[in-house]
C-alpha cells in the first residue's frame, strides 16, 4: 500500500472539508438540541458525508464520460474552485463559500439539519466532490480506489469525534484558535488546487509545462 499516497489525500480532504473550522457553525446549529439529538446528528451528518465523498469517487467518472467532459478539464476546474475556497478560508469568511443566505435561512426551520445543511454543502461541498472525482481519475485501479475509501471512512470518524468533543475543542482553542487553524489548512488547500490545475494544464498542453 502507498501509504503516502493515502495520506495525502486523507490530510487533502482534511484540508478541503475543514471540520475544526466547522465546528462553531455544528454548535449553533445543534444548540436547541438535547443530548440524544445531537448524538444523532453527529451520526447521520458524518455517514451522510462518506457516503456523498464514496459516491463521488465511484461515479465521478461515468458522470464526466456521460457528459463529455475531459478529465484534464475537470482537473483545471476542480482546481480553481479549491483555490477559491482556499482563499476563503485564508480571509477567515467561514462557511460563507459553501453555503448561501437563503440556505442558511431554509436549514434553521428544518428539524433535520445533519444531511442538509451540514453534510452537504457545509462538509461534502463542490469542492470536495471536485477532489474526489480528480483523485479517482489520476488513480483509477480498484486497489486504489479501496485505499480512498478505506481514508474516507476513517476521515468520517475523525469528524465525528470532533463534532462529539466541540464543546471542549472550542473551550481550549477558542474562535482565535480555530481561526489560525483555519488559516493553515487554508494554505495546504491552496497548494493542493494549484497542483490539481498544474496537473490538467499538463494534460492540455502536453509538454508545455
């Protein structure tokens, strides 16, 4: 096994979906629930996001072959938008990139915010069904293809601890804290968006670069 290789994409998903950096907007959310229910969110919000990032990664290449879109195309565009979530995540706009006025307003009257809004847009937004659907077309073998799975699975684990333990996260980082760190994997996201467009690029314009 390329353990490397699983690790960059379990730190690039890490990065891109910025579950730390989502953890002030879990606790607002959840803040009229009891115990029981936020368990249950936490459970169905972190299932919901590896199913949506598995799907991604199976499919993401029918779909693109279905509507006759080059991979290398969807390289260049996936890499954008990840640097332009990048770069809102350096500027500190929290969430405002994954989630518009309107869907913030229609989330706070439903009962069940785990799918919507926080599994999908909050954590399994475009930009981490762009990477899945890169990284499933730069390494398309099965053998690989259950590597991503298996760090997608223990990615939804990991999240779900945090989310279990927000109080406390929150408590000893404080908004400050969060903010630093949300800068950080602002900068690693950045720099996995410029290598996915470098990659497309090298793909249009075979020996240009």
């Amino acid at each position: 096994m390329d353990i490397q290789l699983y690790l960059k994409f379990f730190i690039g998903l890490f990065a891109l979906v910025n579950p730390i950096g989502i953890l002030p907007v879990y606790i607002s959310m959840t803040d009229g629930q009891d115990k029981i229910q936020k368990q249950k969110t936490n459970h169905m919000a972190n299932i919901s996001v590896a199913i949506i990032l598995i799907i991604s990664l199976l499919i993401g290449n029918s779909i693109l072959y279905f509507l006759d879109i080059s991979i290398n195309s969807f390289r260049i565009a996936g890499g954008i938008l990840v640097i332009f979530i990048a770069m809102s995540m350096i500027n500190g706009k929290l969430g405002e990139h994954k989630q518009t006025k309107q869907e913030l307003t229609e989330s706070i009257i439903r009962e069940n915010i785990a799918v919507v809004p926080l599994a999908l847009p909050l954590m399994a937004g475009p930009g981490a069904i762009s990477s899945m659907i890169v990284w499933s077309s730069r390494y398309p073998d099965w053998f690989h293809t259950l590597g991503f799975i298996l760090a997608i699975i223990i990615f939804s684990g990991c999240c779900w601890l945090l989310f279990k333990s927000a109080p406390l996260i929150i408590r000893v980082f404080r908004q400050t804290g969060i903010n630093v760190v949300t800068r950080i994997m602002g900068l690693l996201l950045m720099a996995l968006g410029v290598e996915f467009v470098i990659t497309g690029l090298r793909g249009v314009f075979p020996g240009w670069l």
